[in-house]
C-alpha cells in the first residue's frame, strides 16, 4: 500500500529561540563561525509572497555584518575583550535566530504564514531590536577598525532603529479576505470564484502539485501546534485549501515520481514488534492486566466487541485499563528509523482533522466533496474520471468527517463502475477509496448494502487487474470483518474465502498480509471455518509454513480450534511441519504451533499423538521450550509433554489433561490507509 512521502520523518518544529545556547568557541573559531552564519544569512533568499520588506530588511543588515567579521579576521586579533567576547556569543544566537525564522517563513505553510502575518512581523522587530542593542555596546573603538567599517559598524546601528514593526498592508488586506472567506464557509456560504483565484495567485498555489504541497505542510502545522484553537484553525485552512484546488485546479493526477518509500510488508521485521492480534507492526503498543503487549487499535477494538479475555492467553482481564509500552514503542521507533520505514502511529491523520471539531472544515469538506461528485457524475473521459477518484481516495483517507461526508453524497454507487479490470489505475483508485470509506463504521453496513458494491469489491479480489487491487480488495473484506454480522456473511460466499485463499498463496508479501489477516479475521466466528477448510485454508497454511511460519501456524492454530474434526483431519499431514516450527521458530510463532499440537491431538486421539511421537528428537524440542519458551509457550508445551507420556504409558483420557484450553479468535480491525 501506498506510503505518504511525507510519513517519515514527520517534520518537527524548529527550536524556539530560548533553545539557542551561547557556543563554546575559541576566540578565533568564534569570529569563523560568526561570519559563516552571517554568509549563510545573506544567501537567503526574502520571502517571495509575504513579510517580503521585512526578510529583505533583516538579510540586507546581516550582509553588512558579514563584512565587519571578515575584517576582524584580517586584523588576525589574538585576544579580545570579555565585553567584545560577550557580543559576539550573543550575535551567534541572534544570527541563529535569524537564519531558522527565514527558514521556517521560506519553506513552511504559506496560509498559515499568512495567518500570522502580524506575529512573525514582531518577532522580525524583536531581532532587529536586539541586533541594535548588540551594537549599541559593541566596543567598535577597541578593535582596531579601518574608518570605514567603523561608518558601517555606525550605519547597520542606525538602520537598526526601527521604531514598529513592518507589517504590509497588502498583506493584511489578504489575511483579512481569508478570514472573511472562512467565515463565510463556516455560514455554508460558496467562497467567490474570483476572490478564491485572487487569494491563491497572491500566495503563489497557481496549481494542484502546489496546493497539494500546501496542504501537507498544513497538515505538518497541526501537529506543530499546542492548543486545541490553534489545531483547529489550521484544520479549517487545510479546508480551505483543499476546496480550491478541486475547484481551481480540478483533480489532481495520481504523483507517479516520488520514490516510493518502504512500507512494514516489505521487510522482515521483528516478531516482538508485531501485534498478536493483527500480525502487523505496531504502532502504538499497549500493555493489558495480562502482561500481554497489543497495538492499541487492535485490542481497543477487541475489549469494545464485547470480550473480557486477553486474546493470546485466553485469561480473564481483571480490567480494561491499557498501559502505554513506552520502551517498546522507542526501539519500534528507533529499529523504523534504521530501516526507513513510516512509522506514524496508525490514527495520526484521525488526529490532523478527525478529532478537531471545526464547522468550517466540515463546510468546506462538503463543498468538496459536493463539486468532486458532481463531476465524477458528469465525467466523459477515463482520464478525468481517475482524477476524480484519485481526489476522492486521497480526501477518504483524511479523516472521519470526509468518510461520512463521500458516502452520504452518494459515492459509493458511483464508484462501483470503476472496479472493472479494463482500467487498472482507475479500478486501483476506486477499490481503494471504497477501503478507506470502510474505515468508518457507518459505511460499513453502506458498502455491504449499497447495490453492486460488495460484490465488485470480491470481483477485484478475485480478478483485479494489479496485486495492488486486490491487496486492498482483501483489506476492504477485512474492514468489513470489523462488524460481526458481516463477519459472519462474508465467510459465507465461496468467492471471498477462495479469494483470499488465492492472493494468500501468490500474492506479493504486502498483498500476502491483507489476505491472511482477513482469513484470521473470518476464522473467529466458528460457522465460516467450515467454509475456510473447504476452501483450501489448511493447505495454504501448508505451502506457507516453510517462508511465514508465524502467520501460517496463528491461522492453523485458529482454525484447528474452531474447526471440528474437519479441520483436524486436513491438518494431520502437517505435525511434522509444526514440529519444525517448534524447533526452530520465533517465539510466537513456537507457541501457535504448540498450540495448535495440543489441539490437534486433544481432539485427533492417539493416531495423532503417535504421529507425533515419531518426529525425531521431539521431546527433547519440548522440553527445551518448557525451559526457556514464553508463559504461554511453556504452558502449551507442558501440555504436549504430558499428553505424550500418556501415550507412551498407554493411558487414555488425552483430552483431560488439555482441559480449559483456551485460545484466541484473533479478531481485528487495524487498517492501514493507502495513500
């Protein structure tokens, strides 16, 4: 699935002034350093669209600067004295302060640049100020000065006697027709075509790539922020700026240059980072009563569908309450970082605009959509269709208000015309939106209702044109799972089982993942084993055990389970591949697969403990896990221990000495948003 460019790193907010330390400099490295930072200045370029007199004004000065070092350089001063030393320290971190203001202005959020116009103006005035102080007792007579840089010393002082700040009246004027423009969207009143093309040509988004970019560094600016009314501006200026670019600019097209970034399905990663639950990378690690650690959306939607049990050991959760994993989150962090992988946590974008309540967001995500399905309707062209659908896929995966926003509009049936192979960026485009829009749980129960939807959706898992298409046709099914009775629906039809069954078998390894993590999800409910077991599912756990143990034997150990004597009897043929695993997999892995032992002869009888009796070397594997295994791990080979000593002993009542085994339905709905 697709990554955000701008997933990892997220940009952090630059150090505040009050960061800045006095550097521990030589005389002379100091008087380098001074003169570096001043050079650094002065190749700046002034902000183009705002604050222009004022960048221009404070690099100009610096510039000047620049030339007072480079002869206090040339003079070659050995020693100076402490208030000339204290200067200069002071005129580092001032010209620090400088150089990350123009920085941040430059590449930072023009809207919101706009927003501030009056406070950045007065943070200008402020250095200019201290600029002025600096020099004021700057002992120019003690270092030996040439005549003329002295009168220079004598101009930057004068040209830093700036009374007020600057603040440009055209730019006022445009922050105050941007704010006219918000309060009007908020009153669900359709900004005016001429001043929205005015707005945007001022502050130079002239077309959809630049908006785009607009719209991501807003998005950075959310998270930048620190109070709730601060967020919630920026959300309604990313509003904003998303509308006029879908009315402006149209559609944007798909980026197809940006070098793709890895995602967590391409690597192996560590089988202590992942989720027990969804079998995927955690995001943002949780500790229940257990000691058990889950990713938070996974076991947040567990404890909400009504289960009191920890889901890896079957124990019941003396309360609810979940621990943040601190540590571990850290080492995912750091381990994330190393392999440039995202790592955001999974509800991040729910945050920029979800949980920010703004009417004029709301607004303005209605006239968008309203003026993106309204063209979508209209549309001729296959071309101009994508781009709608793109728009619509990249505003589903925003947040919950532009979820509920696209399927009340009627989207949905619209979509499903697009799901046809003819066109595989086109039915990417649309399978994907319709898996975002699933996120919420209301479109659930639209998508498996609205005529012609689900069944395209399986149509795409069955037949996509792309592994793509059909990796995010089996993470639609999968969202879906989310709400029981579809769980149970689902696992029904033939076609999704067999479909999934198919792209888990030859899929590539991130497609792979959506359909095992949907067939976990089908196994949780014990009437659509059956239709599993008939549709191939043990003999996929087969043909994956050797390349993804851990996933093949959390499904075996699952269906086994839930599975009857069915189940249990097409697996039989797998005991020595379990006892491989046993010997020679990870943790979790280890454990599904005692698990899953303990299972099958509680319930296949002595035929099958005598299979596995016959695997050289098994009881020494066991006892080693017994040892040194997880809780879980050597409570289930304690189980097979005894169990195969009964055997041997020839006593009956194999059964009993597993009795209370518990383990869990693995049911989940984490999803991963597409870009």
């Amino acid at each position: 699935m697709a990554v955000s460019p701008h997933a990892f790193p997220p940009r952090k907010r630059r150090p505040s002034a009050g960061s800045f330390l006095s550097p521990n400099f030589s005389d002379h490295r100091l008087l380098q350093s001074l003169l570096l930072i001043s050079n650094e200045i002065s190749s700046l370029q002034p902000i183009r669209y705002l604050l222009r007199r004022n960048s221009a004004s404070i690099i100009r000065k610096t510039k000047l600067l620049s030339v007072l070092f480079e002869e206090l350089i040339r003079n070659q001063v050995t020693v100076f004295s402490p208030s000339a030393l204290l200067c200069f320290e002071e005129l580092y971190i001032v010209l620090q302060r400088i150089k990350t203001l123009i920085e941040d202005c430059s590449n930072g959020s023009k809207v919101w640049l706009l927003m501030q116009t009056e406070s950045i103006a007065n943070l200008f005035h402020e250095l200019t100020v201290d600029l002025s102080t600096l020099l004021d007792i700057f002992p120019v007579s003690d270092m030996n000065l040439n005549e003329d840089v002295e009168e220079l010393v004598v101009l930057i002082r004068k040209q830093c006697l700036q009374k007020k700040p600057i603040v440009d009246p055209h730019d006022d004027n445009l922050r105050r027709e941007v704010m006219k423009m918000l309060d009007g969207v908020q009153r669900e009143i359709v900004p005016d075509h001429s001043k929205l093309v005015e707005i945007f040509d001022n502050l130079q988004l002239r077309d959809s790539s630049s908006c785009r970019d607009e719209i991501e560094s807003l998005e950075d600016e959310v998270q930048n922020q620190t109070d709730e009314k601060s967020k919630s501006d920026v959300v309604a200026l990313i509003g904003l700026v998303r509308y006029g670019k879908c009315v402006l600019y149209g559609a944007s097209t798909p980026r197809t240059t940006l070098r793709r970034r890895k995602s967590a399905a391409d690597v192996n990663y560590p089988a202590d980072f992942r989720c027990p639950i969804s079998l995927d990378l955690m995001r943002d690690p949780v500790v229940v009563s257990t000691g058990q650690t889950y990713d938070r959306p996974s076991i947040n939607l567990w404890i909400e569908s009504g289960h009191n049990t920890c889901p890896k050991t079957g124990q019941t959760l003396a309360h609810t309450n979940l621990i943040p994993n601190r540590a571990l989150k850290n080492l995912i962090a750091m381990w994330c970082r190393e392999q440039k992988i995202p790592f955001e946590v999974t509800e991040q974008n729910e945050k920029v605009n979800g949980v920010i309540h703004n009417k004029t967001a709301l607004e303005a995500t209605k006239m968008t959509v309203s003026f993106l399905v309204n063209k979508l309707t209209a549309s001729q062209s296959v071309e101009t269709a994508n781009r709608v659908v793109h728009e619509l896929r990249v505003l589903a995966k925003a947040d919950s208000d532009s979820r509920a926003c696209i399927a009340e509009a009627g989207a949905l049936p619209l979509l499903v015309k697009f799901l046809g192979p003819e066109y595989p960026n086109l039915q990417v485009n649309a399978v994907t939106t319709i898996l975002n829009l699933s996120i919420l749980e209301a479109n659930k129960m639209r998508i498996m209702e609205s005529d012609g939807v689900l069944n395209g959706v399986i149509e795409v898992l069955r037949s996509g044109a792309t592994w793509e298409a059909k990796g995010n046709a089996a993470a639609t099914i999968f969202s879906l799972t989310g709400v029981q009775a579809n769980r149970k629906k689902l696992g029904k039809k033939p076609r999704v089982v067999k479909g999934l069954v198919d792209l888990a078998k030859g899929g590539p390894a991130s497609s792979k993942r959506d359909a095992l993590v949907a067939i976990l999800s089908l196994a949780g409910e014990r009437e659509t084993v059956v239709k599993l077991v008939e549709g191939g599912v043990v003999e996929m756990t087969s043909e994956l055990m050797d390349t993804q143990p851990e996933e093949a034997a959390t499904i075996l150990e699952v269906v086994v389970k839930r599975g009857g004597l069915m189940a249990v009897a097409a697996a039989f043929h797998l005991i020595k591949k379990l006892a491989v695993v046993l010997r020679e997999g990870s943790d979790r892995a280890r454990e599904s697969a005692a698990a899953t032992l303990v299972n099958l002869c509680r319930k296949g009888g002595s035929e099958t403990v005598g299979e596995l009796a016959r695997v050289p070397g098994i009881e020494r594997v066991i006892w080693e896990m017994v040892g040194m295994g997880t809780g879980r791990g050597r409570r289930k080979a304690a189980s097979l221990l005894r169990i195969l000593r009964r055997w041997a002993a020839g006593l009956d009542g194999i059964a009993d000495v597993t009795a209370g085994y518990s383990t869990s339905s693995m049911h989940t709905t984490r999803i991963v948003l597409p870009g």
